[in-house]
C-alpha cells in the first residue's frame, strides 16, 4: 500500500510540474496571435474567408482545449447562403506535450450547434470543392504559413457535431433535403487505424439512429482499394444495414460486393456510381429473396406526415384514386440501368408476387420499366414507361399482359372477398395518361383495359348483400338466394377509354349456367361515377316465376358508394310494350313475358362474344325463340307490374 501511495505522488508531482511548465509557456503566447495564421491557412486551403467573432480562448487542464466562439465559413461565389458554415462554437481538444513546445496537435474537434449549407450550381459544381484541394489553386497563392506563427499537426482522432443542421440543395432541380444532427461521431486513433462513426437524428423528419466501421483514413488518402464501408441501426422503425468494399477509378465509386437491408428485406450484388456528366449514372446489378413494399413505404412515412400537419387541413377526399402529388422529378437528376430480381414481393394488402424480375433504364428524365413475375397462380409480364421531362405533367404508359391468374385471389386483392372455386382470369391494359397525381392519371386515361374469366363455381351467401356489388348480383340474378352457389361460364369486362371516359356499349358481360347479362353505359374516371344499364337475360328452358325478374337494372353513382335501382328509360320501354301487347288481348301477354324474359339464342356464349366484339348480338333469334313461350298467366303479370313501378 506504501508503493502505491508513492506512485500515486509521483504522478501527482508530474502532472503538476507540466500544469506549471504549460502556464508558463501559455504566459508568454498571445493566443489570438494564432487567428491570423488560421485564418491565412483556411484561406489558402478552400478560397474561403473564416470569421471568428468571439475571439478563441484556450483553457487548461489535463486536456487543454483551443475554443472558437461564433465562427462562420463564407459560401462560394454562386452560393444561395451567404455563408456554407455557421457556428456557435467550434472546440479542438490538445496535446499536452506538444504544447509546451508551442504546437497545437488537435486530438478532438467539435462544433457546437452549426449550421451547414451544402449545395450545387446548376452544373452539378458542389460549394465543398475547394481550389487548394481540387488543383485549381492560384499558380501564385501561398503555399504556407507566414513566418513567426506556427501551427502544428492537424491529428483529428475524434470528430463530434452535436444540436445541428445540414441542407443539401440540388441546383439542377431545386430539390432540398434537410438532416437534423443530436449528434455524430467519429474516432480514430490516429490516420493509420480504422474508424467508427455513429449518428443520431432526422433525416427529411425520418428518425435515424446508424452506427458504422470504416477502414482507416490513410487508407482512402492513398488510394488503396477496396475500402471497408459496414454501417448498422435503425431508419425509422426499421432495422437496416449496409456492407460493401468501395473502390475508386477515375470517377466511378464501385461498391462491390454490395448486402444492403431494410426490415425484412435483404439486397446483395453490385452498383456502381459514376459522376462527371450532365448527371450522376447508377448501375446495378441486385437480388433479394424477399422484399416488402409496406416496409419500404415506411420509411417515408414520417415525410408524409409531417407535411400533412403542415399543410392547411383539407376535407377528406371522396375520390377513389388519391389527389396526392407524385413527385417524379427526380428521375431528371439521375441515369440507371439495373436489374433486380427478387423470389418473394409482398404487396401492401399481404399479397405476393414470386419471381418477380424488373429491368430499369432511365436516360434524360424518361423511365423505361419492363416488368415479369409469378403472380395470383398465373404470370404476368409489362412495362411502365414514366416521362418526366415536362414533369409535374408527367407522362405514363401502362401495358399488361397476365395470363391464367385465380378469380379468388384477384377479387381478394380488389377487396371482394368471396368463396370461390375454381376461375382462371387474364387481364390485357394498354394505357397512355399525363398528369401529377393517380386522379389526374386516371382522369386523363385513354386506351384498352380488357379482363375475361372462365368457368368458375360462386358459394351464394344469403343475407350478405350489403356492398354495392352483392345488390348488383341480387338485382341481376333471381336464383342467387335460392340455389347454393352460381355457376359462372364466363364474364367479360371490356372498356375502352379516351381521355377518362369508359364508353360501355355491351361490353360488359356475364354469363351463368342460368342466365346472362349485358351492361351498357359509361364509366367516368373523370368524376369517378358509374352510370350503367345492365339486362338480364333467362336462359331458354329455365322455369321460373317472372315476379322473380327484377328486370332492367340501373347501376350508378360514385365508384365508392353506386346505386342499384330500376332504369326508368328502359322501363317506360317495357311499358310501351306492355301497353301495345294489352290492347291484342292474350298475344299481348305472351309479349310481356317475352319483353322481361328476353330469351336468349342457343348459343350460350352470346353475350361473351358480343362483349368481345365477336358477334353483333343481334335479338332477331332470340324473338322467335321467345314467341314459343306459353303465355304468361295474368297473376304473375300483376306481380310482375307491381315490382317494375315499386309496389
């Protein structure tokens, strides 16, 4: 105990002999001599003038440290900000020894709430490329220090930034992203040692906490390749991670390989970023065995809604396609080419694309997007092609061309949950649209959309006609609450569309083991209404009670909310009809029966083909077959009457 308390004494004493010798060499040094050398260099090294309005301070201890009060940096000439850094304190702790020989070896520097203005001209210059350190120095400048003030070694082992802000604004678009710095740093033994970092704040109001390993300094300075990069932590409320070896020639920064994750989804392969033109190029070559578009959404999340508490409160929207501007200007700042393929895509409603394989080639603001996967049991192949040279009118193109998917699982994912067997669904869209929002795509939609099922068997719910589709079928179909399920033969939807608007002529189809039904009418992507006549039709041979028809049928109103009523045109018809038929006697009975029952010919297929444009869909045939019905007895003509006027 006697050793350790003599040690202890030792040191004591020596701490206290270089407190003394520092003061005794701080007595004779003005430290503000210092500023102007400091100055001078920063000149020197960025072009930049460096204002200290504070004054520096040097306070002792074990760890003396040199502080700078109110600091700001000057912006380059074709800056927007007038200064590129502002803060409210800059502190570099020292060496000690170094220090009685009157040298200032930095060993930890931080700012104090600083405010950092990065940007680029609208050639893609950044206002953090120096003249000294780019070669492009006067031939003529200083190359040192002036005489009589020296500054020693600038060994950085640690780097702090704590209650800060970064803007990064794109000359070229005028886009602007905003970092909210709590805190970041980094630590290195010395420029031969590996460094860690870590960070703790916002990016565009996205909670981020990383922390990462790096390869040492010296490493970069000399150009020796590949370089370390393993960053880890959280980007909103997911985990993510980055791993790869950089490499540099000329201006290309290869990462390779290349594992990058987010939540559940997991990147492996290659990319490559290559500057020095009229924009960045990005190449990639990527995997994943699973990817979760929901995940990805997220980590926009908190960027939406941020904005929507900062914008004005608006009424909810009563349109079906969001009003909410899709920002595609970004494609103009950036050229790609990449393949990804990924085994497993999930959807945000839970469902799955498998094999899902996307080609992307984007030059000059336009995007070329071909699209293959494995989807709903079937196959599906297209291409989305985005302008946005002209954005925020941006141009879009839609083809598609799915083959064989299940009728179950495609009326799921359209939120019509039913129980069904069997179904085979192919579905072909060529759509051209403009616009700055999926209304406005929508509204602006011209082109084909074409969906055809096969033969399916539908489970009949009794007493589940609350959605707007299930009265549709109720209304069109007599036998739905009577037998336990529908046999579909086919259905067809065929809408050919100009400048938002569906004009329905017959092509709309269903046809059942019973009945069939053809719709006419338009489709307004514009206003989002549906405005539709739909005509049943009684198989021949099917016995039923003719108070059972529910006759024409008019489906209308908003896409969120149609109506299901009796088409008055259509029945004044069937009344002129009836009115003629009365005035013949029984004949004019039988002719009431074959008005509502409207008999189709023996080619079941009849409506499906006129759907198709296959066939005229002619009811000459169907007349003569309807005129060998037997008359309809007047009871049920009564009845029949009593439901075409509401009674």
């Amino acid at each position: 105990m006697r050793v350790f308390w003599r040690t202890l004494a030792v040191l004591g004493g020596v701490v206290l002999l270089l407190l003394i010798a520092v003061a005794v060499a701080i007595r004779s040094v003005d430290i503000n001599e210092f500023l102007g050398p400091l100055q001078q260099r920063v000149k020197e090294a960025t072009g930049r003038d460096l204002t200290v309005r504070g004054g520096i301070d040097l306070k002792l201890g074990l760890e003396p440290k040199l502080v700078i009060n109110d600091v700001s940096l000057g912006n380059a000439t074709w800056g927007k900000q007038p200064q590129m850094l502002t803060a409210k304190q800059l502190e570099a702790q020292i060496e000690l020894l170094p220090l009685l020989r009157k040298r200032f070896e930095i060993v930890r520097f931080k700012l104090v709430e600083p405010n950092i203005a990065l940007e680029t001209d609208g050639k893609g210059n950044g206002n953090w490329e120096f003249p000294a350190l780019t070669g492009t120095a006067q031939p003529n400048a200083p190359t040192s220090a002036p005489s009589g003030a020296t500054l020693g070694a600038l060994a950085v082992g640690d780097l702090a930034i704590s209650d800060g802000s970064l803007t990064y604004r794109d000359g070229r678009t005028g886009e602007t992203t905003t970092v909210l710095i709590e805190q970041l740093a980094v630590h290195a033994r010395d420029a031969q040692s590996p460094i860690s970092g870590s960070f703790r704040g916002k990016i565009n109001n996205t909670p981020i906490a990383l922390e990462g390993d790096f390869g040492p300094l010296d490493q970069v300075l000399h150009q020796r390749w590949p370089y370390p990069v393993a960053v880890q932590g959280n980007i909103g409320t997911q985990k993510a991670s980055v791993r790869s070896q950089l490499s540099v020639q000329s201006k290309t920064i290869n990462a390779t390989p290349l594992q990058a994750a987010y939540g559940t989804t997991q990147l492996t392969g290659q990319m490559s970023v290559t500057t020095g033109g009229p924009r960045p190029k990005v190449d990639f070559k990527l995997s994943a065995p699973t990817m979760t578009l929901a995940e990805l959404a997220a980590a926009g999340q908190a960027n939406t809604i941020a904005a929507k508490a900062a914008a004005p409160a608006h009424a909810k929207s009563r349109y079906v396609f969001g009003e909410e501007p899709i920002d595609v200007s970004e494609l103009r700042s950036v050229d790609a080419t990449g393949d990804l393929a990924i085994d497993k895509l999930v959807l945000p409603d839970g469902q799955h694309l498998d094999h899902a394989h996307v080609q992307i080639a984007l030059q000059d603001g336009r995007l070329n997007m071909p699209v293959q996967a494995s989807a709903f049991g079937g196959s599906v192949q297209g291409r989305v092609q985005v302008d946005a040279t002209h954005a925020p009118d941006a141009g879009l193109v839609l083809n598609l061309d799915a083959r064989s998917l299940d009728l179950s699982a495609v009326l799921a994912a359209l939120g019509m949950k039913r129980e069904v067997r069997g179904g085979k669904v192919d579905v072909r869209a060529d759509i051209s649209a403009r616009g700055a929002s999926a209304r406005q795509w929508a509204s602006t939609a011209s082109g084909t959309f074409l969906a055809t099922s096969g033969q399916a068997s539908f489970v009949n719910t009794k007493g589940s006609a609350t959605e707007s589709v299930d009265k549709l079928a109720e209304a069109v179909n007599p036998f739905r609450n009577v037998d336990a399920t529908t046999e579909l033969r086919c259905a067809v939807v065929r809408l050919p569309l100009k400048s938002g608007v569906a004009s329905v002529d017959r092509s709309i189809a269903v046809e059942t083991d019973k009945l069939g039904a053809t719709a006419s009418g338009t489709i307004d992507f514009r206003s989002e209404t549906i405005d539709l006549s739909v005509k049943p039709q009684i198989r021949q041979g099917i016995p039923i009670n003719i108070s059972q028809i529910a006759e024409l049928v008019r489906f209308h109103g908003p896409f969120t909310a149609p109506t299901v009523g009796v088409d008055a045109v259509a029945a004044a018809s069937t009344v002129a009809k009836l009115a003629a038929g009365m005035s013949t006697g029984g004949g004019g009975l039988a002719a009431l029966g074959n008005v509502l029952l409207a008999q189709p010919t023996g080619d079941t297929g009849a409506p499906c083909q006129v759907a198709l444009g296959r066939a005229s869909g002619s009811s000459q045939p169907a007349q003569k077959a309807a005129t060998k019905q037997q008359p309809v007895p007047t009871d049920e003509v009564n009845k029949a009457l009593g439901k075409l006027f509401g009674r």
